[in-house]
C-alpha cells in the first residue's frame, strides 16, 4: 500500500498537467469545430487515464446504427474519461447544474446539448428529462449513469426511474456498458490510485418498445442484470 501511495504522488503530478492541457485543447476545439472535438476526444481521453496508470481494454462493438442512451455502473471519477472511448458518432450527456456557471465550459456544454441537472430538486429532474428527449431527437447518443453517484463499496447502487422513463418515452434503445477495474483503480473513498487494467464492455441494445412506466421496475431490473453481466 505504502507503494501505491508513493507512485501514487508521481501519477498525480503526471496526470494534473495532462488533464488541464487536454482540457484546454479540447474545450478550444468544440467551441470551434465539433466533428473535430468528437474524433480527438478518444485520443484525449485515452491520455488522462493513461496518465492515471489505467490502461483500458474494450470488448464488443458499437452498433453502426441508430441513437441510443447508454448506461454504464459508475464507480469511479474515471467514468467520465472512459465513456467518449465507446461511442461512436455525436454524444452528449447529463452534468451537475453547477457546471454551467463557467463560463468558457457552458459554451462547450452548450455545443455538446449537454443536459443540465439538479440531483435534489425533482422538478429540475422533471425538465432535464425533457430536455434529453429533445436531444435524442436529434440523433444524439446520451450517457448516463443509472445509479446517479459513484459506489463506495464496489457493489452497483439502485438504480434511478428518470433515466428509463426517458428511454420508454423516446422509444430509444438503452445499450449497457459494464465497467470492471475501475474502481479497484481510484474508488471515491481513496485517494490514492492503484494502477491497472480497466475493461469495458459493450453489450446488446435492449428495446423498450414493450414497456412502459407499469412495468418500468421490469425494464430497470433487466438493464442493472445486464450491466452487472458485463462485468465480469
């Protein structure tokens, strides 16, 4: 342990750097020229983990067609650098209120279709929802993380209704992600980084066209089964 912490310090002062000048790069980029943001954001992404110590392995494929809303469990502040490393095509997703406040950051939120949410105030919920509905109906993948904050003890956290009732309502397929070596990694209650292998993988779409909010209980099962599959 006394290792890691101490490898721990180097990784910290490598991957501080490496995220600011990507983000920079990045942010720069998508405020200009989007199509360009989407492509490099894989290599950028790759980068910080890399710098993390995490080297990543993916296993399935993207489907070639359609939009989707895609899940994966969440258990590591990692989660928001592995996801642009699956998708293909235009994405956007769900962030905390706050982040809109900066301003050179709202621009690129703004340009992304990012969906702006308040976890405790259910009526802003509500709006988000709708908002990535619109979203969606331009062809614009969305990611979410289900169990809505990072698990503490590796095991998946319920998941939350808002997401499916998004789904069951757009028709939109969900496409499950499992993530395992995560939070082994960087766990949200640990501050140092044990480096190692991250895999991810990519399951089968699961259409909602047979459900709605009398069965969501049934929809939800399935999808955490699925993800909880993928990980191992």
């Amino acid at each position: 342990m006394i290792i890691y912490k101490l490898f721990s310090i180097i990784f910290y002062l490598i991957a501080g750097p490496v995220f600011v000048l990507s983000s920079i790069v990045l942010l720069f980029i998508g405020l200009f020229y989007l199509p360009l943001f989407y492509s490099l954001s894989k290599f950028f992404c790759r980068l910080i983990l890399l710098s993390f110590g995490a080297i990543i392995k993916i296993s399935g494929s993207f489907p070639k067609k359609g939009t989707f809303i895609i899940m994966m469990n969440h258990s590591s502040f990692l989660d928001i650098f592995l996801f642009p490393l699956i998708v293909n095509g235009r994405w956007s997703g769900v962030t905390a209120i706050e982040n809109f406040k900066y301003p050179i950051l709202s621009l690129l939120l703004h340009r992304v279709n990012a969906i702006p949410i308040e976890r405790d105030n259910i009526q802003s919920a509500i709006n988000s929802i709708s908002m990535a509905e619109a979203v969606l109906q331009k062809e614009i993948h969305i990611g979410i993380l289900p169990e809505g904050s990072r698990t503490t003890n590796g095991t998946m956290l319920p998941f939350k209704k808002g997401p499916f009732h998004m789904a069951i309502n757009t028709k939109t397929p969900i496409l499950p992600i499992g993530v395992s070596g995560a939070f082994s990694c960087k766990p949200k209650n640990r501050w140092w980084i044990k480096p190692g292998l991250i895999a991810m993988k990519i399951g089968s779409p699961i259409y909602v066209d047979k459900y709605s909010s009398k069965n969501l209980d049934s929809l939800m099962s399935m999808v955490k089964n699925e993800i909880l599959l993928l990980q191992k």
